[in-house]
C-alpha cells in the first residue's frame, strides 16, 4: 500500500474515533515472525524450579528461560533481552515486549493484534459505574488529565495501592484530574462493598465482560494489554497515553500535563 493511501486510511480512522495505535517495531515484529507458530525447546533443558502452581522453569542451552505447565500444556519462553513468549495453543501466541507493547498472535488465521503504548491513543470506552447509576464514556474527558487504576477485590496488592490511588485523587482533583478506577471482577455489589471499606471516594467503572468473561477476559484488559494489577494509565488532555504502570508515584508528570 502506498504511503498516501496509509496516511488517508489513518485520518479517516481517526475521523470516525477509532484509536490508530504505532505498529510494532521491526525489531520486535522480527521475534514474532522468529517464534510465531513454533513449539519451544524441549531438548538440553536444565531443570531450574518445579513451582506448587504446575509451572516449570529450565534454563535452555542459548541461555534462555523456557517455562512449561504440566496441566495445561502452555509454554513460555524468556529471551535475554527483556521479551516474555507464550504460546497457549497452535493458534494462540502472545509476545510481551520489555516497552510494554504486547503482541497477540494467531498464527493458523494468520491475524495479529497490538495494545497501545505510551505515546498511543487510549482506547475509547463507556462504562457504567459500580452503582450502576452513571456511565462515563473516556473520549468524552478529552480536555482533562486521566489516571485508569484497574483493580480488583481479590487482588491484594491492589488493596495496598488503591489507598495511594485516592490520595493522588484528593490532591489534584481540584486541579483538573480526573481518576477512574476500572473493576475487572465483574461483581459490582462485591467491588462497591470493598471500595466503601478502603473509604474510596474516586469513582470506579465495571469493565465489560468479554468472550472470555470477567477478570483477564473483560474488554479493557484486552483493549489496553494489562497482563497484571494494579496497573495505571496516564492520560493526557488530547486523549494520549502518556505513562504506564507506574503513574501514581510520577505526580512531577501529572503536574506537568495539568498545565499543558
């Protein structure tokens, strides 16, 4: 395809507020086309743990880290520089990069999928409230600064962060940011009852239930690439991800975002 013809697709994309995420690297594509639709190494493994949760780690004969479930069959695969490969079944493959990009892969189809990273738009979404009293729709704050917490009850070093979350929420809430908790539990009688306990006052949305259901299958977690919560996004006025992770305790960012 031509480079004019990418660059009209990408406007009319964004004209219809569809979210046009950077494409991979050609580093990173090159490990995907490297792993996608292979078996991992079985041969000169060094046994290095036998975990109680029916993992295995071994220690490959390239230095590599190779991970294998005795229940489920799944595999993973730990390259030196940072990435994490994981192949779920013939057709299913996932690739973490150490950027945050996260690759999903369908090798059988012959489709492949990528979540935003820093510098992205942030996927779009309208999601009601856990009293099921409000929706708030994402693209509709564009013009405030945005911190996602994703959380659940039954995650327990969300219980430690949320506290943090509400501080931050207290503190610069009045300055033009804006919090949303996303639940990925998919009980809202369930989060609501925790949030009251943690006495926590930024609103918090219930993620949409996805094919996969609740938790790591709801649409958000798929949409945005978390692979583990607590997790935050940053967003800026202009509706870009700007931090990742680690956002709550980057209040010098927040700060200079409220005054962009």
């Amino acid at each position: 395809m031509h480079h004019w013809m990418i660059a009209l697709l990408m406007a009319v994309l964004i004209s219809l507020g569809v979210p046009v995420f950077a494409e991979p690297s050609a580093s990173q594509l090159a490990i995907v086309k490297q792993y996608n639709g292979k078996t991992f190494p079985s041969a000169g493994l060094k046994l290095v743990k036998d975990y109680a949760n029916g993992w295995i780690e071994y220690l490959g004969a390239d230095g590599n880290a190779v991970y294998e479930n005795k229940e489920s069959g799944w595999q993973g695969l730990g390259l030196s520089d940072g990435t994490e490969v994981y192949r779920y079944a013939v057709n299913q493959y996932q690739f973490s990069f150490p950027d945050g990009r996260l690759v999903k892969s369908d090798p059988v189809k012959g489709t492949m999928s990528w979540n935003p990273v820093v510098g992205d738009p942030a996927p779009d979404f309208e999601l009601p409230s856990l009293d099921g009293k409000t929706k708030v729709k994402l693209s509709s704050l564009k013009g405030k600064v945005v911190f996602l917490d994703f959380w659940a009850s039954w995650c327990g070093p969300c219980q430690n962060a949320l506290p943090g979350t509400e501080a931050l929420y207290k503190r610069f809430k009045g300055k033009g940011l804006q919090v949303l908790g996303i639940n990925i539990e998919g009980d809202a009688a369930k989060a609501l009852q925790n949030a009251a306990s943690l006495k926590l006052t930024f609103p918090s949305l219930v993620a949409q239930n996805g094919p996969q259901g609740k938790d790591w299958g709801t649409v958000q977690i798929e949409d945005y690439g978390v692979t583990g919560i607590p997790h935050g996004f940053l967003i800026d006025k202009k509706g870009i991800i700007r931090a990742s992770d680690t956002v709550v305790e980057d209040e010098a960012l927040i700060q200079k975002l409220l005054a962009e």
